[in-house]
C-alpha cells in the first residue's frame, strides 16, 4: 500500500478545528488557523500567554479543562498539541470513530494528516511535505520562498543544520543571539534579513506582539519559548528572558529574540543586548519596522506632512503623567505643533489626554487610534483630543493601539489607506 499523502488545501472559514493542548505546539499553530478563518476551541487546562491574548481578544474559545470525546462533536479537524503519547492517543482514537482527521504533534506516523512546512509570499501559499521528513520539507520550502522573492533560480536544498544534527561539541560554533524586530503586525513586513535569521534558530524567544504566522513557518526542531508579556497580566520577567537568551546561546544556540515592532523602541532590547555583551555572548541587532510610524501609515496618517506637521515626537504612555514614575514631559508637549504618536498608552488615555488639554493643547486636535494594525484585526477610530478618551471606550479598543494627535490625522482626507 501507498504511504504517500494526498496534498490538499482545507478551506476552514467557520468550520470548528479544535486544538488540544495549550503549550508551544499550539502556539505556533494556532494563528494559522486563526487566518484561515476558523472556529478554533481550544482544549487544555493552561494555555501560553500568547494563547491566553488571542482568548481575551475574543479571537477563539477555551475550554480550560482536559479532552473529552464529545469536544469534537462538530469538528472538521483536530490538532494534537500534547506530548502525551496515551492522552493524545485518547484523542487519535476520538478522532478516528467521528472520521475527522487528526494531527499528531507527538507522533506524525499515528496521524491522519500532517502539517506541511509553509511559507507565504502575498497571495501564495507553499506547503510542502518531505515524505515524512521534516528536514527536507523545511529545506525545499525555503528554496521556494528564495525563489519567489528574488526570482533566482533557487540553491540545490540542503538539510539546515539543527540541535539534532549538530556536532555534540557544537561543530566548534559559539553560540549567539539575534534580536530581529518582527514589525507591526503583518508577517510580511519583518525584514528578509529578519526572515533569514528566523530560519536559522534554534532557538526563538517571541513576546505577544510578534505576528503568529512567523512562527508557523519554524522549522521543526526549534524550541519556541515564549517570552509573551500580556499588559497588566502574566509575564515572563525582563531577568528570566535575560537568562534564556545567556543560557542557550552560551551553550551553543543560536538564539533569536523575535520582538514586535523594533527592539530598540520601547522593546527593552538594550537591555538584552547588555545582559548578553556582560556574559561574553555576541549580538546582532536587526531593526524592525516600528508601530509608531507604520500604524499610523496603515490608517492612512502620515506622521509628517508638508505645510501640516514637520516633527513627529514618540512617547511611552505607560506610565501616568501624574506619577512620579513618568519620565516624561507631557506639559512641553503639548505645547509642540508637531504630531504626537503614544504606544502602550490606551490604559492611561484618559489621563493623558486630559494632562494634554490642560497644558493648552486645543481639544479640536484631530485624533486617531488605530488597533491592532496591518493586521485582520485592525479597527481605527478617528475623533477629536477632547473626545478621545470617550471614543475609544465606546468603541470597545483593546491593546495593543496606536495613539495619533496631530493635523495629519486630516491631512489625506478621503485619500487616506481606510
């Protein structure tokens, strides 16, 4: 008998995948079934942080519990997430008497489907299996995206070099660290150079921020730690992130710190950067497309305009302007005629907005916030200074968001990128 796959592209817009399991598996997983439009319920008694932002976002459903056959009731597709061979087991055989197919992250050999190595260039979509192997999947895969993006003909593939297939001495190697900005939002915008580097890892640390297809497209074998900091929820300490990066690299990883935006705006990657340099470990810093700009870009707000705004100041909302914690000076900057952008400052938005009013910056001041931007998820409210802070709980926003105060939130009118 054949033991060859039949290739097939699933069309899951509306139908119900449910995912079992709430670890690394499911993390890197998860948003591409979240593009693909489906009705994901997510299974499992704890679930990452990443996991736990697209649940608060409304994004999916959680059963916070462990399988049961009748979640599949239903189902079109089941993804196995757990590394329990018996419990995965428990869902294979579920699977199997309500003809669904199952995905096996445990044991490919025990599934009825397999997730492909993929990579997307605009509207399309590669997915390649190697014959069961991962590493020849991987390898084609990324010859083809090489192929598409610079239209070359493509190098003969090669097996990358893995933790597996390393020398055990680390091939004489040091270890080291990039820190890659992964940009706003659309995986498409982190840079290639970004992109090459990703490919590389073996080890990725990614915080919430960073566009969930990226890590779709890891090859297998690379251990995805996530380092999400969910605002106002739970996170993984600046020292515990710093310690990861040392210790991997340090014992021959190459490690990459995947950050949203660019690590060095507002994305503690200085700090990175040092607790590396202190311990002996090398570093490159790959920028990032930074929200601060393309945000305001994708509502169709240009930061600077000609004859409107010839400055454009970034700041960090959040801290309060009232506590002795802020390091800001809200009151020169109301005074700026300028545009002003406010990363992470929806929480404190009232506060700020009236510190801003009140230092004589006019409450006509056109105004703009843009959530979630370049993604499917993006959503702009458009209003005045003084009616900001009342608009934007109106509207229901949710972090992250992109604050805009400034002329050039007009300047393109019905030109603009809505």
């Amino acid at each position: 008998m054949s033991t060859n796959s039949y290739p097939l592209g699933l069309r899951l817009a509306g139908l119900r995948v449910v995912v079992v399991g709430g670890g690394t598996v499911a993390t890197r997983r998860v948003p591409a079934l979240l593009d693909a439009g489906a009705d994901v319920l997510l299974v499992t008694p704890e679930i990452t942080p990443a996991l736990r932002a697209h649940v608060d976002a409304g994004r999916l459903r959680w059963a916070a519990r462990r399988f049961t056959p009748d979640d599949l009731d239903g189902a079109w597709l089941v993804q196995v997430a757990i590394d329990d061979p018996s419990a995965a087991a428990e869902v294979s055989a579920a699977a199997a008497q309500h003809r669904i197919f199952c995905v096996r992250a445990d044991d490919r050999n025990a599934a009825t489907a397999w997730t492909p190595a993929v990579t997307r260039y605009g509207p399309v979509t590669v997915a390649v299996h190697g014959g069961g192997d991962p590493h020849r999947a991987v390898s084609v895969r990324d010859a083809i995206r090489t192929l598409l993006q610079h239209e070359r003909k493509p190098l003969e593939p090669t097996e990358p070099e893995t933790p597996a297939n390393r020398p055990a001495d680390g091939g004489g190697r040091p270890g080291r660290v990039a820190l890659v900005g992964a940009g706003p939002g659309d995986p498409e915008l982190i840079t290639l150079r970004g992109w090459r580097l990703l490919s590389e890892a073996d080890v990725v640390v990614a915080d919430r921020l960073v566009p969930g297809l990226l890590l779709d497209e890891l090859r297998s074998g690379v251990e995805l730690v996530d380092a999400s900091k969910i605002p106002y929820g739970p996170s993984r300490t600046q020292e515990e992130i710093n310690r990861i990066l040392v210790d991997r690299s340090s014992a021959g990883a190459f490690v990459v710190r995947l950050k949203g935006g660019d690590p060095y705006v507002f994305g503690r990657g200085g700090e990175e950067l040092l607790a590396c340099a202190a311990a002996g470990v090398p570093v490159t810093v790959v920028p990032g497309v930074t929200s601060s700009i393309a945000a305001p870009a994708a509502a169709g707000i240009p930061v600077t305009h000609r004859s409107v705004a010839h400055e454009f100041t970034v700041v960090s909302g959040h801290v309060a302007p009232e506590s002795p914690d802020s390091l800001v000076r809200w009151e020169a900057l109301a005074g700026l005629r300028g545009t002003l952008v406010i990363l992470m400052g929806l929480k404190n938005l009232p506060s700020i907005a009236s510190t801003l009013l009140a230092h004589g910056r006019a409450a006509g001041t056109p105004a703009a916030v843009i959530q979630e931007a370049t993604t499917g998820g993006q959503r702009i409210v458009r209003c005045t200074l003084g009616e900001v802070a009342e608009a934007v709980t109106a509207a229901g926003l949710r972090p992250p968001a992109v604050v805009v105060v400034g002329d050039v939130v007009e300047a393109l009118g019905a030109a603009g990128l809505d």
